[in-house]
C-alpha cells in the first residue's frame, strides 16, 4: 500500500495524471530507476518541503519542475503565520495561502498548514493583548477563520508551535501569561471544531532531547488524558552536521510514537557552518555578530563537507526508514540551498548548505545518498 497517495480524493485525478507525465520525463536516477525522492520513499513516508512566496507563484520553472518531481508534501513557510494571514484584529490576508492551497490540490499534494499558535511572528496586537478575554477572543477568531477557511483542504495543522523551554517547562509566552496552560488544550479543541478532517499536530525544536522531550510527552498525554484530539508531533529537525544525536532522535521516535500517536520531521536541514556558542535549534530570536570565520564555505563547499554532509544525511534516513511505521512525514525546510533561512539564521549573510538541492537547483551528493538507501539493499 503506497502511503502518499489519495490525500485528496477530489485531487486524484490530477496526481495521477501528473505522475503519468512525471514519469516519463523525469529522469532516471540509479540502476533501479528511480525518478525521484517522493517515488523513493513512497511506500515509507512523506517527503515534503517548505515552499516561499516565489514558489506558491510558480515564478521559476525549474525550481517548479523540481518541486513537483521530487515532493509530495508541503508546508508554508511563512505565509501562513498569525503575523502574516491575520495582520489587524479584523483584517486577513488569504490571498497567498489561497494559491499555497491550490498549488497543493492541483498538483495532488499533502497540504500542511503551519502554524495556528506560535509566540513568534506574531501580528504586533496579538503580542499586546494583557488580559485572558481579549486572548481568548483572539485565539478564538482566529482558529475558526484560519482553519475553517481550508477544512478539508488541508490535511494537518501545526496547532501550536514551540509551547516548550529547553528545561521542559512551558514557555512563558503571551498566550501562557493570559490563559494559563490550557492555551493548548483550547488551541487544539477549536481546530478539531473548525476542520475535523485535518490531523492535528504539536510542533518543535530540540524535542528529542532529554529535558524537552519530557515536556513534550507530558504535554501530549495531558492533551489526551483530556479528550483532546492530537494526531502527531512534529520534530522540527534543525540540525547540523557536526553535531547529529542519532541515538535520541531514534529514542524519540519510539516515546513519541508510544504515544499513539505519529511522528513527523517538519523542518529538516543540516547547517554545515560553524554554531555560534554550539547553539543547538531555532530559537528565531536569537541572532549573533557576523564574521569569516563564521562563513568559511562563502564561495562554495569542499567536497570533503559535501560528504560529510551526505554521510550524516544517509545516517539519518536509514533510522527514518528503520521506524518508516511510526513516521508520517519528513519535510526539508526549503527547496534549495539558496532559499534556505540558515543563510540568514543565527547570523546574517552566511552562505549554508544544508538542503539536498544546490543553487542551481542540481542534486547533491547529499539527494544520491538518500536515493541509494532504496536502491542498494
Ligand atoms: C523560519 C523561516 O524559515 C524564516 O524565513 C523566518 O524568517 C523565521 O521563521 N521554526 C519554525 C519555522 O516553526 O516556522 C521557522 O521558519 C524556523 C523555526
């Protein structure tokens, strides 16, 4: 049973035709051909990507071409943020998240929307608000306008994002200053009500660690010891190549999973550059001062990285593929290297290399390992 197919039984007809026409263009890759990383991987996981505005726009064929080719899931990157969708307290903005939508139904894809509940990117009167009524209202409109809008269109929601401290203990945030912990639990019971197809999922960073990944566990069983619905988690997955736990990502997998419920890689990329003060994850509000000695591949990226970097890649997908039951999705934070936010991310102006993609929209070393994990047994 191939496991990316029929996310939309209205979409199918598009998705087999557009495969039809895939397939016989697309080129071989391997002795077994083949053709792409979502035919790969189709009888494992989902393998998705994060798409930008000049994606949703389709305003560069190649990169559309691969994007069709090689994934059968997306997430919005930013467009679908509080900050962005729903700017003023009675204004939104659904005119990208309209064509992000139908870029997805019409190309037969997993549609992800990410994400309702975050601290970050938040529109500047949300963050202001200082009483539990004006919260609750907030939360309230804008789950039902956001999420209902697209019921049954899209196919999971990040309900709440990065709720968690590095320690395990809840973020004090604007939604925990006001409404206490059961933010969460109202976060998730208002999308189950406004879109009860989507599969519900909290999202974050660092949870397979140790501390964090207690927090999570603790936060996901109380969900559930209260009738909440909550489908999965979703491990963002911002890592590096010279610090890689494969041993708690692998423990985290099978205690997430234990759970009941599934486990998806929702942000993946392996930075290659030095980490200022060994910062581990994506706090997106940190920032640190720029210098060369912190951007040492600026013009491009020895070949020797380029291994590494495939090496640890192969690590990884050999444990996905080892806990394929448990995974629903793994999703790459960007199309290429070029439009990935580690170029910016803890430090400004930085040229990384973290995607399976190059600049020019080529496979790496890095895409041929992945690949060879299904071809070579
Ligand atoms: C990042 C985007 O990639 C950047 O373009 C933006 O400037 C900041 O946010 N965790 C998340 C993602 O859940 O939404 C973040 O995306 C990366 C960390």
């Amino acid at each position: 049973m191939k496991k990316s197919m029929n996310y939309h039984k209205i979409a199918k007809p598009f998705y087999s035709a557009f495969l039809f026409c895939a397939l016989s263009v697309s080129p071989s890759v391997g002795q077994n051909k083949i053709q792409s990383l979502k035919s790969a991987y189709e009888d494992d996981f989902l393998i998705g990507t994060a798409l930008g505005t000049e994606h949703i726009l389709e305003r560069n064929e190649k990169a559309n071409r691969l994007i069709k080719r090689e994934f059968n899931a997306i997430t919005p990157e930013n467009i679908m943020k509080s900050q962005i969708i729903h700017p003023t307290p009675n204004h939104y903005n659904f005119d990208l998240s309209d064509k992000y939508v139908e870029y997805g139904l019409k190309n037969g894809m997993y549609i992800v929307g990410h994400t309702l509940i975050w601290h970050s990117q938040l529109p500047a009167f949300a963050g202001k608000i200082k009483n539990a009524d004006s919260l609750r209202i907030f939360m309230t409109e804008h789950i039902n306008t956001v999420a209902g809008r697209y019921a049954g269109k899209i196919n999971s929601w990040d309900v709440v994002n990065e709720a968690l401290n590095e320690d395990g203990t809840l973020r004090k945030s604007v939604f925990l200053n006001n409404l206490g912990e059961d933010y969460i639990k109202n976060a998730f019971d208002l999308a189950a009500k406004a879109d009860p197809h989507a599969a519900l999922y909290y999202n974050d960073y660092n949870i397979e660690q140790p501390a964090k990944r207690k927090g999570a566990i603790e936060l996901i069983r109380k969900l559930q010891a209260g009738g909440t619905k909550i489908d999965g988690v979703g491990i963002q997955g911002h890592w590096s190549i010279h610090k890689l736990n494969l041993q708690e990502i692998e423990t985290s997998i099978i205690e997430f999973s234990q759970l009941g419920i599934k486990v998806a890689f929702t942000e993946l990329d392996l930075s290659v550059l030095p980490n200022p003060w060994d910062l581990q994850g994506a706090d997106v509000n940190q920032r640190f001062a720029e210098s060369p000695a912190m951007n040492p591949y600026k013009d491009s990226l020895p070949d020797s990285i380029q291994t590494v970097l495939a090496n640890r890649y192969t690590d990884l997908f050999k444990l996905f593929l080892k806990h394929r039951d448990k995974i629903s999705r793994v999703t790459f934070w960007g199309v290429d290297d070029s439009h990935s936010w580690l170029n910016g991310f803890p430090i400004r102006n930085r040229t990384n290399y973290p995607l399976l993609f190059d600049r020019a929209l080529e496979p790496k070393k890095a895409y041929q390992a992945v690949i060879n994990l299904k071809t070579t047994k």
